[in-house]
C-alpha cells in the first residue's frame, strides 16, 4: 500500500491476501511450534494470531458501527486490552485461524459492496479524551496496515523457531 494508507483496491487486496500469507508462513509447523516463542518475553505465533484477532474484532466493529448509524461516536478500544476479553490466546492455532479467516471473509463481503461515497462515511473515535475523525476506510486501513507488521513477524518467529 502506498504512503498514505493506500487506494481501496490495495486496502482489500491487503485484507484479502493476510490469510493466506499466514497459512504458508506456518505451513509445516507443529501446534507446539506455534505456540512456541523465539525468546522468552516474546509472542508466539499463536499469540500473533490472537491479537490479530482482537484487532479485527476491535476495528471490524468499528466499520459495522459506522456503517449502521450515521456519524456515530466510537470510543477506541486498545486490541491489547480487549483480547483479555477472549479466549483467543487459549485457542489451537487451527480452529483459532479457520474463525479469523471466516471473519474475514464477511467483512469483505461487506467492504467489496461498498461504493466509493461509503468508504468514506465518517465517526468521532474518541481516544484518550480526544476526538478525532474516522471513517470505514481509515479503519479498514489502520487493520491492513497492523496486519502487514503482524505477519511480517510471524515470519521472523516462524524463521527462529526452524532455525532453532
């Protein structure tokens, strides 16, 4: 995606490429591998995946909220704290993985159907007191973009977990 967030066809390719890119990135790993991190202190691909998951939760909310009222007011929520929430981080890797890649699957139905005009349909994201503002496409944006660093280390992680 380019600089500034990218042209909707790179934001929905981005989300659409994202399950893939991880299936061949574990391809060949054991659950005990995934769940294994590359030093202690750090995520395992496991744990990757899981706050991927609350990210897409989290966001993929946000967009829904959006697209069911007009200019509504989001309080944000930190991915990091709603995934205490979950059981994400418990889950096997394979079952977590087959419910995040069939989340996304609906949210591209929804994304693919929108016209140019809704993309751009906005909200107040309260963050820290401060409101700023959102739309569909900034938090479809601000998902890619947090998956494209994701699995960038995933790959790093499955990389120290083979050479190990």
């Amino acid at each position: 995606m380019s600089g500034d967030g990218g042209s909707i066809d790179e934001v929905l390719d981005a989300l659409t490429e994202t399950p893939a890119r991880i299936t061949a990135l574990i391809d060949g790993l054991t659950p005990r591998q995934v769940r294994t991190a590359p030093s202690p202190g750090e995520w395992s691909a496991n744990d990757i995946l899981a706050h991927l998951r609350a990210c897409a939760d989290t966001w993929g909310a946000n967009i829904a909220t959006i697209l069911t009222k007009d200019h509504p007011t989001i309080r944000a929520v930190s991915p990091r704290s709603s995934i205490k929430r979950t059981n994400y981080l418990d889950l096997d890797f394979g079952p977590s993985f087959e419910a995040f890649a069939s989340q996304r699957t609906d949210l591209l139905v929804v994304l693919k159907s929108l016209s140019p005009e809704q993309w751009e349909c906005p909200a107040t994201e309260i963050r820290s007191g401060r409101p700023t503002q959102q739309t569909v496409r900034t938090f479809a944006e601000r998902l890619a973009n947090q998956e494209r660093l994701h699995v960038q280390q995933i790959g790093q992680v499955v990389d120290a977990i083979r050479a190990a």
